[in-house]
C-alpha cells in the first residue's frame, strides 16, 4: 500500500509539472483520495457483476 501511494504520488507530481501534456491513467485501485480538479478528472467504470457466466456482447450485424 505504502508503495503505491508513492508511485501516485510520483506519476501526480509529473502530471502537474507537465501542464501542457494529457496523461491517462487506468487502474483497478481506487482513486477516490487523488481528488478531482479542474486538471484532474476521474472516470470510474462501474463493477462487474461478479455472478454472470457469459459477457453480454451482441453480434455484429453484417451488411
């Protein structure tokens, strides 16, 4: 846990001095104690339903 708050913190700082450049970060840990500004924004999926057997994909239509 100690480490990853480290990397965070690292990869945050480098963002921030680099105002000019977008990052995107995609993690599976919880970034609810980064923050949102108006230069950081966080998108968060919603969690998969742990119980499903098969993934809901349609098939593709052909023409």
């Amino acid at each position: 846990m100690v480490n990853r708050r480290i990397s965070m913190d690292s990869i945050m700082k480098v963002a921030k001095e680099q105002q000019h450049r977008q990052f995107i970060l995609l993690t599976p840990q919880d970034m609810s104690n980064v923050g949102q500004t108006d230069q950081i924004r966080i998108f968060k999926l919603q969690d998969p339903d742990r119980g499903q057997t098969v993934l809901p994909f349609q098939p593709a239509e052909t023409e």
